[in-house]
C-alpha cells in the first residue's frame, strides 16, 4: 500500500523473513517500531479514525503531550502524537 503525502510517498510493504513472507504483524517487545502521524488534536483525530472502522486506543497525555496507539486492518501499530 502507498500513500501520497504530497511532500513525500510512504510505502507499507510486506516483509520476507529468512524462509519466508512475514505474514504476521511485525512489531512488538522483540521488532520495536511505529509510524506517527502528527495531528494537532489528538482526541479529534482518534474520533475520525474510529468513525472510519479503525481501532484505536485511548488518548494518553503527559504535560502538553498527547497521543494515542492504533491499529491498522492487518494490526500494525501507530500512533497519533501532537509533537510535532
């Protein structure tokens, strides 16, 4: 899958292993990473995720800081931060 971001386009690929296609979502304690997407307000952004079919989770702040982990259809983890 790829997205048009207009500066730049962002590619999702499935991942081969040393035997075979990753067909599991990578991520986790193990394979750490997340894409971040940028949203000036959080809770705003979550709510049109979820309106859209998405699962996400709760927004969670420290200080100024707000984000919140989702889950794409396959289950991969991101999150949605105001940090720019």
């Amino acid at each position: 899958m790829e997205l048009d971001t207009g500066g730049c386009r962002l590619a999702f690929h499935k991942r081969n292993g040393a035997k075979r296609a990753i067909v599991t979502p990578t991520g986790g304690r193990r394979n750490p990473h997340k894409i971040v997407f940028y949203a000036k307000d959080v809770a705003k952004a979550r709510k049109a995720v979820i309106a859209r079919g998405g699962r996400m989770g709760e927004v969670k702040t420290w200080g100024k800081l707000r984000l919140c982990d989702g889950q794409d259809p396959e289950g991969h983890v991101f999150q949605i931060s105001n940090r720019p």
